[in-house]
C-alpha cells in the first residue's frame, strides 16, 4: 500500500503542476490514446500498481484541465488545495456517511457544515440540510419537501399514498428555470407540463406582476443565478407575495446562493432567507472535488418526512441521522470537503474569491467589448454572454477557442441569440488569465471577422 501511495502521490504532484500548462481540453491523439483502457477483461488479478500507472498513462491526459486556472465552461468550480486534500483523506477513511453509527465523524462534520453555512448564507438558523450529488439532486429533494408540505396541508399523505387521486399541486416557474428543475418536478410526478411558466425579462428574471393568481396549494420555485445570465429572479418580492398565501416558495441556487456571503453581492439574495427551501452546489461556487450538492429545508420536518426511511437494522438513534435528509442510504462523507473548504477560506477568503471571480467576469466584458463584440448580458456576477457576429460565425469561434486550448469556453442561446458563455468560477483565475484567454478569444474572433492583419 505504502509503495502505491507514493507512486500515486507522484502523479498527482505531476498533475497538478502541470494543468496550467496544457492545452485545456485534450488534444485528439490523446482522446485516441484512452481507448487504451478498452482492453479485454483478463482472468487474473493486476498489481494494483500498475492498474494506477494505466489510469494515469492513458486517462490523465485526456481529462479536460477544468481544475486549471483558465477553464470558464459551464458553471465548474475547481478543487481548491484544502477541500482537494480533504477529499483524498476523506477516501482513505472510506466511511458510509448515510449514517452515524457507521460513521460519528462525518455525520458530527455534516451538523457543523450545517450551522456555518446556514450562518454564511444567511439562512433562517433551524433550517436543516442534506448533503447530495449535486444541485439537481438539492432541488429534487428541496421539492419532494415542499410537495409533502402542501399535500400534508391538503389533507393528502403523499409518501404513503402516492398522487393517483392527490390534490393537485400549482407549479410556478420563471420562463427561465434552470432544467434540472424540471428534471426534478418531473421525477416527483408533479409533470414537466404541467407546470406555469411566468415570462421573464431580457437578463432572464420572472416579471412578477405576471405571475397569475393562484389557488392552494402551491409551489413557486425561484433562482438565484441563472446559468447563462448570472441573473437573479425578484426573489423578495416573490417571497412577500407568497407569504400572504401558503406557497411555498424554492429557490434554485446552484452557484447564486453563494453571493450572499460577499458584502458586495448579497443584495443580489436579498429576501432569499424568506424562502422555505433551497438548493446549491458546492461543486461550483465553494470549489470543492466533485459530486457535491446541498439541499436546505427550513422546516426540517418535511424534509425527514420526504427522505426519511426505516427498518430494524438501520439503528436510528438520538443523533442526527444523515440518511433522513437525503434521497441516499448509503454515500461518501461530502461534508469533509466543504468543512475544510469552509475552514481553510473562512468568512473572508469565500467572499473575496467570489469577488474576484465577478471582478474577472466584468474585466472578460470590458476587453470583449473594448474589440468590438457584443456582451448580451447585464455582467451581474460571475457569467458572461457574447456573440461575435452571426449564429454560425459565433459557433465557429467558439469551436475554433476549444480546439486552441489556451481556455475553453462553452456555447449557448440566449432569448434567440447564438453566445459564447463564459463562466469565472476557479479559485485558480488571476487577472492575467483573463487577459491571455480574452486575447486568445478575440484573435480568434477577429479572424473570424476578417479583422486580422
Ligand atoms: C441554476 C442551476 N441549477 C441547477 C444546476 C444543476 O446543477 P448540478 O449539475 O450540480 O446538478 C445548475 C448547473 O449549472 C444551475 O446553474
């Protein structure tokens, strides 16, 4: 064992030194070279040695470098040095986290990592929270809960019963909900159909004075970040509207809820803590190894009566059991990594790498226009829109910057209009790395453009 965690930690030494330095997605010979690992099942054991010494040969190349300080795809966090450690010693105790009597540690670290974030986030202190895979998973459990609440309320026992027959619930969701949402409504069998879309404006927020009447019981599901814009939806005053009726209100906040530890991004959450449940990833803004997502639920109750489940051997005792909060039994201990994430930044290194990932976002903006080409997006937070001219001229630098490597950048549409999506969320991101990958952007795009030269 010793000899191959000496080996291993080589690699990973090599690695992570190397990830800045390579082009960020691989390159196609090493795509090739995988296929490696596509060899016929032998009959008999290999060294665990060498099994180690194929993955990295042939596997490590042709990993995308999204831990690098130059990749702005999707919405994809690095593993910053604490919670990546965390992860590694986190496998060694190999510990069920489902729950405490398999594991006190990681069940102790899940109640700690509870009480910092509903402080950081500014969330109601009784809220509960459950530790999932991500933030389609936070939302399915966040609104199993608030199904279980409004049918309670009807009269109905959902988890026994079922929704054959079950009052119906009003789903209400902006024209831009995030479509794990949906995922989520749907695997709830609450029906991605069914549910009514609220149009929403240019940067993507629900307009509220068109949210329709509604009658009981009903759920609203509200975002804070919106995957393409980083808008947040008019969470306040949804709130408020909700709390004169019994609504209850969700709101989606994979990467957005973390703004509200930045003295200068809070506002941005304001009112958020009015809802009864929410949902982030600690993946992405938090920058710890994945799969890692939080669901929080106000009135823990509903939560445990949507997830809880039991039988004779699971011995539920007088401490938290962590299986009650979450659609899992048995599950790593992702708790570990956002403690020490947690520890390692705390209150101040959170906040300033969230502001300075906003301030490389709007410094993105700024060099992209000064060129010449068009950000389709308010730069609220963290997310950038542009386009460089026609659909297809936009989808050819977008093609023609990932195959180049200095950065990888994603695509989209917007409201009908073909973007790349540029989204600053590493705690590796320096000022200079934005310079050298907007150059690289508008060289591409200015070739494009027939600029050049
Ligand atoms: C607003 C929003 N909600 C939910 C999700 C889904 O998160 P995950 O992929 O971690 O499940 C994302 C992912 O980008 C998101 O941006």
């Amino acid at each position: 064992m010793d000899k191959m965690i000496d080996a291993f930690s080589e690699k990973a030494k090599r690695y992570l030194k190397s990830v800045d330095s390579r082009k960020v997605f691989p390159a196609p010979e090493d795509v090739e070279k995988m296929k490696f690992l596509d060899m016929p099942l032998q009959d008999h054991p290999v060294e665990p040695l060498e099994v180690i010494n194929e993955l990295d040969k042939f596997g490590s190349p042709a990993t995308v470098a999204s831990t690098g300080s130059r990749y702005f795809g999707f919405v994809i966090g690095g593993a910053s040095p604490a919670p990546l450690a965390a992860n590694l010693l986190a496998g060694v105790w190999d510990q069920n986290a489902g729950i405490e009597a398999a594991s006190p540690v990681s069940s102790f670290i899940e109640t700690v990592c509870r009480k910092w974030l509903t402080d950081i986030l500014k969330l109601p202190p009784e809220t509960e929270a459950g530790f999932v895979t991500g933030a389609t998973m936070a939302n399915f459990a966040g609104l199993a809960a608030a199904r279980h609440a409004l049918l309670k309320k009807a009269g109905w026992d959902v988890e026994n019963d079922g929704l054959f027959n079950a009052p119906p619930i009003q789903v209400i969701v902006g024209e831009e909900v995030h479509v794990s949402v949906l995922k989520a409504l749907s695997m709830l069998g609450l029906g991605r159909n069914k549910v009514t879309k609220v149009p929403a404006d240019a940067q993507g927020r629900m307009t509220v004075n068109l949210i329709p009447e509604y009658s009981e019981p009903t759920l609203i599901c509200v975002q804070a970040g919106n995957v393409n814009t980083g808008s947040f939806d008019p969470i306040s005053e949804i709130c408020e509207m909700a709390s004169s009726s019994d609504a209850w209100v969700h709101a989606d906040g994979a990467f957005g809820l973390w703004a509200a530890v930045s003295p200068r991004y809070a506002h941005l959450c304001e009112g958020i803590h009015k809802a009864d449940s929410w949902a982030t990833d600690a993946h992405k803004w938090l920058n710890v190894p994945y799969d890692s997502g939080i669901v929080f639920v106000r009135d823990k109750e509903h939560l445990i009566s949507s997830m809880s489940t039991d039988a004779a051997y699971l011995i539920s005792g007088a401490k938290r059991e962590p299986f009650h909060y979450v659609p899992e039994l048995s599950r790593r201990a992702r708790g570990v990594e956002i403690w020490a994430a947690l520890r390692s930044l705390g209150k101040k290194g959170l906040a300033s790498l969230i502001e300075s990932n906003c301030d490389n976002a709007l410094l993105f903006a700024k060099k992209l226009s000064a060129a010449g080409y068009r950000i389709l997006n308010d730069v609220v937070l963290n997310q950038v829109l542009v386009s460089f001219g026609d659909p297809e001229t936009t989808k050819r630098v977008i093609r023609r910057v990932q195959e180049d490597g200095t950065c990888w950048c994603g695509g989209t549409e917007w409201q009908g209009k073909t973007a790349m999506r540029i989204s600053v969320s590493s705690w590796r991101t320096t000022e200079n790395d934005v310079e050298e990958s907007s150059d690289a952007i508008i060289r591409i795009a200015d070739e494009e453009n027939g600029k050049s030269g």
